[in-house]
C-alpha cells in the first residue's frame, strides 16, 4: 500500500486519467473529490461491498493472478516467435526476389510461406496461356 500524505486541495495522480482531490480536512474527516472517466465506478468500500454482495459476487481486487499473467505472457512470446518467423521469411524472400530480378511463382511462394491464394495477376496469366 502507498500512503501519501496531502494538505487541502492538493491532488494525486492514478494512471492517466484519475485525480484525487483533498477537498476538506475536518478533524479525523477528510472529504475527498474524485474525477475519474465515465467507465470507471467510484465507490465507498461498504457500497462496492454491498453492491458485489447483491450481484452474488464476491469482492475481488480485479488483479490478475500471476498464473494469468504467467499463461498471457507465454501466449504473446508464442505470438511474437510466430511473427519474427514470418517477418524472417519475407525478408529473405524479398532478398531472393531482388538477387534473381523476377517475381516468384506460386510454387515457390508456398514453399516459403505455406499455401497461399493464387494472385489475380497468374491466374489471368494462366488463362492467357490456354
């Protein structure tokens, strides 16, 4: 837990786009203004409480649990391997395609990147040649 300590109208700062305001300091009371975005709910503890208790929910910190985050994070490095696979390949066909000075056919644009839909300019060419 962060603990701050704040005079009247000084603020805090949550993320981007919540201030906490310190609206009034009497004795053990300190009235607090919130701004926060219209999808953000703000609530006293016992009315959130009473709120989940209601929709049969228990309270929770919306935090995800470092097993999510542990299974998310090996998704996304699934996910980038993938791609920096395929960015490899393209690259490579791009340099093969600029040493030999022709575009590639179908055939060899399967080899490098599995079955890709013929292009609307061979099958014209195809057509061109019955």
């Amino acid at each position: 837990m962060l603990v701050l300590s704040r005079y009247r109208d000084e603020k805090i700062i949550i993320g981007d786009d919540i201030i906490v305001t310190v609206v009034e300091i009497r004795g053990d009371r300190v009235r607090l203004g919130i701004e926060a975005p219209a999808n953000i709910d703000v609530h006293r503890q016992e009315i959130y409480e009473r709120i989940q208790k209601d929709a049969g929910t228990p309270p929770s910190n919306n935090r995800p649990t470092a097993t999510t985050l542990a299974s998310e994070l090996a998704e996304k490095n699934r996910e980038i391997s993938r791609l920096q696979k395929i960015i490899r390949n393209l690259c490579f066909f791009c340099h093969m395609t600029d040493v030999h000075d022709k575009p590639f056919d179908d055939e060899q644009l399967m080899a490098f990147f599995g079955n890709v839909p013929k292009s609307p300019t061979n099958q014209n060419e195809q057509k061109e040649k019955k």
